[in-house]
C-alpha cells in the first residue's frame, strides 16, 4: 500500500513520563533483565490514515493502548513487527546492529500485509528519539543489551475485509539479559510433521504474529519431547528443510562450505545473512537453496556435515546437537558446538558490542 506524504519529514513531540522508574528501580532491573519482562519508561507512537499519511510523531509515556472493540487487528490480523537491539559499547555510546536492513524488512513486511511502509528514514529515527529519552535502560553488563521492538496495525474501527484507513506505528523497548546464563549450549529440536508454518504464497516471508501464533502448538509439541525449538518442514511436500519457530537455520559441512535453505516462504533473517558473509570473508563457500531432510540426516550420519546451528536476533548463534521426530533421530544430545559455530558466534559479537573493526558498517550510533 503507497502511502501519501510518505517524504514528507517527520518531527517528534516528546512528553515526558512524569513518575519513571526511580534510578534503583531501573539498576535492580538491569542487573536481572531477564527477556521482555520489563519495559523502559516511553514508547513512540507515529499514526497513519489514508488522507493523511505518516502524522503525529511522538515519543510519550509507555502505558496501555486505547483500542475500540472492532479495531481491525482484532478480527483480522493486519500485523507486523520487528527485533532488534541496542548495544552499549565500552565508552558508553549506545549502537545498533544494521537498523536500515530491519526497516527494509519492515517495509517488505508491510506490503505482503498489505500495510502502510515506514520509510526507513523514519524507522531510524524513533529508535534515536527512543534511546534520546531511555538511553539510561541499554545496560552495560556483558552479553546483554536493551531489545528494540517496533510493530504496526491497523487501528481502524470497523468490521469488514479489506485493508484497513487507520494504522498506528509503535516501538517499545525491554532490557535483555545474556540468552544463554550458563554459557552456550547445544540445543535438541524437534522436527514437525504434524503442523507447517506457511505455504507457497502465504505470508511466511512476512514478520507478522500470525506466523508465530501457528508455531506455538508445534512449539508445545517439541517441548513435550525435550526439546528446545521446532523445525518446519515445507507445506507442499512436507521434506524441504524451512526454518525453526523464530530462527534460520545453517549446516557446516567437512570441507567448510555452509548451506543454508532457501525458499518464498522463510523469513529472511538478518543475523543469518551477516553470519554467512562473515564465513564468505574467510574464504568460506555459502550455499542457499532448498535443502530435503533426508540430506540432512544422510550428511550428520556420514560425517559430511560437521556442524549445524540456528541464528536469530536473541539467541545470535544457537548451536544444534540432534535432531528427532517420529520415526527419525539423528546427531547426538551431548555433541559439542562447532567450531567454526563459535567463532562467528564471537566474531559477530564482538562487532555488535565494538570490541571488533566493524568493516561491513553495520553498526549505527543510536545516540548522536
């Protein structure tokens, strides 16, 4: 959906919130974050109409929002969001890990749900008018960092299908504490055959809840197996590798080559992709393409695949140690993580935390 006067520049009103957490509140959260527990003090809040465009730009005190009954979101689901974080670097500045490829994504998201698009500009921009007034939520421990989370939806009150007049644009923030306490550790997953996550067609490139809310009875499933997160398998034919619940995933074989599956349906993943160009910087042969089980099991089995792991924006790098489902198990549940898994587990770390040159340009100052 073209939005009108989507060039138009936008100027942020901010409204302080009058009773914030007290400084000892805020150091008490910080020094426990857990994950999306809490919340820093302000939101951003930027409106959309069909006359209108992009309007009311504004940074104001985080609280509940005011939706009436038949809001469209509601009954039918226009919803994007995305996930990113802030890091706080060793002199205290505040940086984010390639914000413009998460306001594209938001865009592409957008568009197959048939949603206004941000421009990207403008999605930089309420992440600096955020951190401008919660700077003081990044924390400064290791591993951890204050998670970004915009999201959009229709607003508009009105029972009917079609694309929604009224949408509203938010960004919300949570401290987040170091994804694995006890250090990184080999994950089991299960594989569903019973459920898919999106079809040819389907939205499954988009980073909208409905996507998330199909995987929850499979997550369910995998958890009741021991295990830590599901894989989806294509819906066509049920055999073509797709992704994890909310993680893409990555095979290493013996003579260094990663592959990666690739099909419409997955949710392209920007921890994947700088994972794989920081392997294709050390010489390493990258691989994307559609990828059946059956060869990743042949390849565990044979020892032609070495390492395998899942990626995503918390976890950063999930090692992989087995896989099972009915009828099949394959990898070992006390294998080790991969070598070469830890190492760009580390590499890409340290760029997002500036302990390393940042030779792609990926990190944005967030507060300057």
């Amino acid at each position: 959906m073209k939005n009108l006067l989507a060039d138009r520049p936008l100027t942020f009103m901010v409204k302080k919130n009058q009773e914030p957490r007290s400084v000892e509140e805020r150091d008490a959260i910080l020094a426990n974050p857990g994950f999306g527990v809490n919340f820093t003090d302000h939101m951003v809040d930027i409106c959309w109409s069909e006359m209108g465009g992009w309007h009311r730009p504004r940074v104001q005190p985080y609280g509940p929002i005011q939706l009436d009954p038949a809001a469209s979101v509601l009954h039918y689901a226009q919803e994007i969001f995305e996930g990113l974080k802030a890091f706080r670097h060793q002199d205290g500045s505040i940086w984010s890990f390639r914000p413009e490829a998460n306001g594209a994504r938001l865009q592409r998201s957008a568009r197959r749900m048939a949603l206004p698009e941000l421009p990207v500009p403008a999605f930089i921009d309420s992440l600096k008018q955020l951190i401008a007034v919660d700077g003081d939520w990044v924390p400064s421990a290791p591993e951890t960092s204050l998670y970004l989370r915009p999201f959009m939806f229709a607003k508009e009150a009105f029972l009917g299908v079609r694309a929604a007049k009224k949408v509203n644009y938010y960004v919300i923030a949570s401290p987040a504490g170091a994804y694995f306490t006890g250090g990184v550790a080999p994950v089991s997953i299960w594989i569903s055959t019973n459920f898919t996550r999106a079809g040819k067609g389907g939205t499954g490139a988009a980073k909208t809840g409905g996507n998330y809310a199909s995987s929850l009875i499979a997550q369910q499933e995998a958890a009741e197996q021991g295990c830590a997160q599901v894989l989806f398998l294509d819906a066509e034919e049920g055999k073509y590798i797709e992704e994890l619940g909310g993680m893409n995933v990555v095979l290493v074989k013996k003579d260094g080559t990663l592959i990666t599956p690739q099909s419409e349906s997955i949710l392209e993943g920007i921890t994947r992709d700088s994972v794989l160009q920081l392997a294709e910087d050390r010489g390493h042969k990258v691989e994307r393409r559609r990828v059946t089980l059956e060869e990743w099991r042949e390849g565990v089995e044979s020892g032609e695949i070495t390492e395998m792991f899942a990626c995503g924006t918390a976890a950063v790098i999930t090692p992989i140690a087995m896989l099972k489902g009915d009828g099949v198990e394959f990898g070992s549940a006390d294998a080790p993580a991969g070598e070469l898994t830890m190492s760009l587990r580390e590499e890409l770390t340290d760029i997002q935390y500036g302990r390393r040159e940042d030779k792609h340009g990926w990190m944005m100052r967030l507060d300057a």
